[in-house]
C-alpha cells in the first residue's frame, strides 16, 4: 500500500495514468496507433541502397517540371511528366535491388606479377575449370570444308556448313545431333531463322530453308547466287546478298519478298547487321561501308573506312561500335553513332579476314590461323588471349551467354573458352537457353504478335516516337510569307448539306422542297391557261386589227 500511494503521489505516473484512463482518442485508435510505432520501431521499412548501385542505373538528371519559359508550362504535361519520373525512379531503385539476385558474375583470367594472360593456353584453362565448362571445350574434324558457322540466339545450338555441301545442326552442349545432310552442292553461308527448328542454306544456285529433321522445306529461287545472309529476328526478315549486287530482304513470316535491288557495287562478299537499327552494313572494295534499308534504294549512310578494300566487318551488339580490317593489316574501331573518325586504330601481324564482338565487348581478331582476343583497346592494345589453330580460321563467333569462341577452319570446327566473354544473367522472357518445347511455341507466337514492320528500319530507331513539329522559326517563315501574298478571289461552289435526323437542316430542306413544287405548280398552271382557246382566240383578233407599223404611231388619250 504504501508503495502505491508513493506511486499515485508522483506527477508523472499521474499523468500517465490519467492518459490511459481518459485518451484523447478511442481505446480502439489508440491501440493502433501504438502498435504502429511498434511497428515502425522494429521494421523501419526498405534497407538503404548504396549510392554506387543507384548511379550505375542512373537515366540521366530528369526534366525540369517547374513552371518556366525552360520547363513545362501547361499543368496537364507536368502531371503526366512527373508520373513518367515516378515510374523511372521507381525502376532504378527496383534494377538496384534485383541486382542482389544475379548470383553470377562475370570473371577474366587475372595474371600474376610477372605473367601475361596470352601465356595460358586452351589446355591449361581446360584443366583449371569445372568439369562442365571443361565440357564446352572440343574439337571436330570434318573434312567438307572450309566450312562457316552460326549459333541460335539463345546460344544452345550450333550450325555448320562446309563449302563442299556439308551441313549439320545440333545442341552442342549435350552434343545431341539434330540432322546432318549432305546438299550434293557448294554451300556458301548458314543462318538460324526465329526458332531452331529452321534454318536457311545460302547453296550455288538458290537458298533453300530446311528444318531440324533436315527435311527441305522451301527452295527460295528469288535469292540466287547468294555470298552472305543475315537474319533480323524481330522484323522475321532474311537478308542475303549475292555475288552480282544484289541486297533482298525475305518476310518468312508470310513468305514475301519485302524489297530487293541491286546496290551496283559488284561481288558483296563482307555483310553484317547492326542489332541496334537492323541496318545492313556491307563492306566494299574501295574502302567503303554503306548501311542499306529495304525502304531505300540508296544506301542511308556510307563511311570511309580504309584506303583499301574492306576484309572483314563486325559491329558490337549494343549497336555502338563497329569493328572493320582490310589488307594493310590495319583495324579500325568506330562509333556507329556519330559516323566520325576513328576511335582506336590496331596494327596486327597480318591481315585480319574475320571479326566477331562478344556480348561483354571481347573483339576476336582472326589473323590466318591465329585468333587473338582483345579485352580492352583504351587501357592498353595487348592481346587478351591467343590461340594457334593448325589450319587457317574461315567464320568465328562468340556463344551467347557462354564464355566460348567458336572458331570454323577448313578441316573442323573448335570451341575454345575465352573467360568473361559472355554476359553471366540471360533474361529468359528475351533468351532462354533452358527453353522447353512448350515455352519455344509460347516465344514463338509472342515473336509474331510483336513482330516489328519493315517501315521502321531506319538509321536512328529513336526517331519514330519523336514528334515531327516545325521550328518557331519555320512557323514564323511561314507566317511572314502568307501576309505578303495578295488574296486571290476564290470560287467556292455551296456544299451540299446532308440532311441527319428530324430538325435543323433536315426541316429547312424539307420546307424549300414544299415552295419549290408549290411554285413548279403555279408555273404549270399559268403556262395552261396561256394555251387555252380562249387565250388563242383573243391573241390572233389583236393580231388583225393591229398592222405591224402600228408601234410607231403617236398614242393617244
């Protein structure tokens, strides 16, 4: 007891226990409220993200939304803008999280003190990895060579086609054999079209499409003499050129062909795709790249690339750089972008004939049998990695999404593992390498839904959300050149109204129909009664009596 009344006696419990007796608010509202801040006190909310995570997916500074002569002056743009900054914020922070789950990482060969990474050789990489990635490195000694190469999109499958009529598709990763046919005539390129199930082979006279099973499906006779062929996967277009100058472009989707003329630049032996834009670049004797739409008969944009003939040709798959050689033994990196001078000039030992980017940004420079491997031009121009094949490289490319160069050589084909190639996370609604045959026809359909129309292939893709609207200046031009024109006098014929519905214009066309027939009626009836006998009868008696000088006589009261 006596402690008790120490404690009523103290002012603070007091108060404390007059606030809990008699709240301000409910009991309910009360209760909430408190276990609120409990809340709050034990989960403070989202963890911090770090400053570097949120500037690596920085977009830039945002638009200024207040209302200035600078910024937006209309209150219902600046609504809209500032919901799109939302969103945007919303996704760098969102891109900066997730970055936690992409458990892989993308690792290059580190030297020693003392040591070069061009040193190490396939075997010792072989020997220092996993069993599976060890796995991914063979050989293949085929004698229909010289032969040329093509993975799928998704990186899975491989396609090989040797000159002397070799083909041969299938999973190079489970080593499983789709088809393998020998076409009984030269074969001069291969490529995937949208899924894995078909593929086209660019053979001596027409290209031919055949499917997994190696069954022909189609002999495409509109594309003959081909060198080269490209396939853009989201317009569904089959490029090819041949050796007479001529550039088509085949919609598989439905079977047509979209556009084909001839470039008047001879034998187009060097052709590429620009991922970006889906422009074509060819590469030509003088020197010359040119970039080709099939909306244009004229090339959309050339550079002077070499002072001799183009070799070899590659553009990055980000469709920022662009990759060229010719025989001086000079490589040459660009901007696409800006179509300027160049960024980075290479001399090799010899002349490079094949070029290839991986997806980190590697450039595989093949140099007669030897292939070397370039990290980095603007830290240092040294060779990244070098290998030695025992007959000279004719194709070579890098796999998506696996750190492997596949090289094709006139006796065979090589898989040779090249670290920190490939990108490590693959998006699986883009590429899925794990694709069931389920989710194949899911993608496959998906693909046609969005497939993109040939119209939109131009050099700058940004250019078709833009909004084409004149200048002030051209508006002021404008303005200022019809003040100075005279007025001419136009005739302008009366539009004929429609009439819709029971009042307005209807009623009035309804009412001058009814004054109309009235006065045709009044009409008829007068011209009647002018040739009634009567009527006759008095016109010809006036006749008589009158003579016909009778006008001229003076009148008379």
């Amino acid at each position: 007891m006596p402690n008790t009344a120490k404690a009523i006696m103290n002012p603070e419990e007091i108060v404390t226990l007059v606030d809990i007796k008699k709240p301000k608010w409910g009991r309910r509202q009360h209760d909430e409220k408190s276990s609120r801040l409990e809340r709050k006190i034990k989960y403070p909310g989202k963890a911090p993200i770090p400053k570097e995570k949120l500037a690596k997916y920085n977009r830039g500074p945002g638009i200024n939304l207040k209302p200035t002569r600078t910024g937006v002056r209309t209150k219902i743009h600046r609504i809209r803008l500032k919901k799109k900054e939302r969103a945007i914020k919303y996704s760098t922070e969102q891109s900066a999280r997730s970055e936690l789950l992409l458990t892989e990482a993308p690792g290059f060969l580190e030297p020693d003190i003392g040591e070069t990474t061009t040193q190490f050789t396939q075997r010792q990489i072989a020997d220092n990895v996993d069993i599976t990635s060890a796995a991914k490195h063979f050989n293949l000694d085929l004698n229909f060579g010289p032969y040329h190469l093509r993975y799928s999109r998704n990186g899975r499958h491989l396609l090989l086609g040797g000159k002397l009529g070799h083909v041969a598709a299938f999973d190079w990763i489970t080593k499983k054999l789709a088809c393998e046919l020998n076409v009984m005539e030269s074969v001069h390129d291969v490529a995937w079209l949208h899924v894995e199930t078909m593929f086209a082979v660019a053979q001596k006279e027409w290209v031919y499409i055949y499917d997994h099973q190696g069954i022909e499906l189609h002999c495409l006779k509109n594309m003959n003499s081909v060198t080269r062929l490209e396939f853009l996967p989201y317009h569904f277009l089959l490029a090819s050129a041949s050796k007479q100058g001529y550039l088509t472009w085949l919609d598989v989707s439905i079977g047509k062909i979209i556009s084909k003329f001839n470039t008047k630049l001879g034998n187009l032996s060097v052709m590429t795709q620009n991922p970006s834009n889906a422009l074509l670049c060819i590469g030509h004797a003088k020197g010359v790249v040119s970039m080709w739409s099939p909306n244009s008969q004229e090339p959309v944009a050339k550079m002077l690339c070499h002072k001799q003939a183009v070799s070899a040709c590659t553009i990055h798959p980000n469709g920022t750089y662009m990759a060229t050689s010719c025989p001086d033994r000079s490589i040459k990196v660009w901007d696409v972008r800006q179509l300027s001078g160049p960024l980075h000039n290479l001399i090799v030992s010899s002349p490079a004939q094949e070029l290839s980017y991986s997806q980190k940004g590697l450039l595989a420079v093949a140099t007669g049998n030897v292939v070397e491997v370039y990290r980095d031009f603007q830290e240092s121009k040294k060779a990244y990695l070098r290998h030695r094949s025992s007959w000279p490289v004719t194709s070579q490319q890098f796999c998506p999404y696996e750190d492997i160069l596949g090289i094709a050589t006139a006796k065979g084909f090589q898989s040779l593992l090249i670290p920190g190639s490939a990108e490590a996370n693959f998006d699986a609604l883009e590429n899925n390498p794990f694709q069931t045959k389920n989710q194949r026809r899911e993608a496959e359909v998906k693909a046609l839904l969005e497939k993109i129309q040939p119209e939109f292939i131009t050099l700058n893709p940004s250019a078709v959300a833009e909004v084409d609207l004149p200048t002030m200046k051209d508006k002021f031009e404008a303005k200022k050149k019809l003040l100075h024109l005279k007025p001419k006098k136009i005739d302008f014929e009366p539009r004929k109204t429609k009439a819709k519905g029971k009042g307005g214009t209807a009623k009035i066309i309804k009412t001058k129909k009814i004054l109309n027939d009235l006065s045709r009626r009044e009409t008829v009836k007068l011209m009647q009664e002018d040739q009634s006998p009567r009527n006759t009868e008095k016109k010809s008696l006036q006749g008589r009596t009158g003579g016909v000088l009778d006008r001229f006589l003076p009148k008379t009261k």
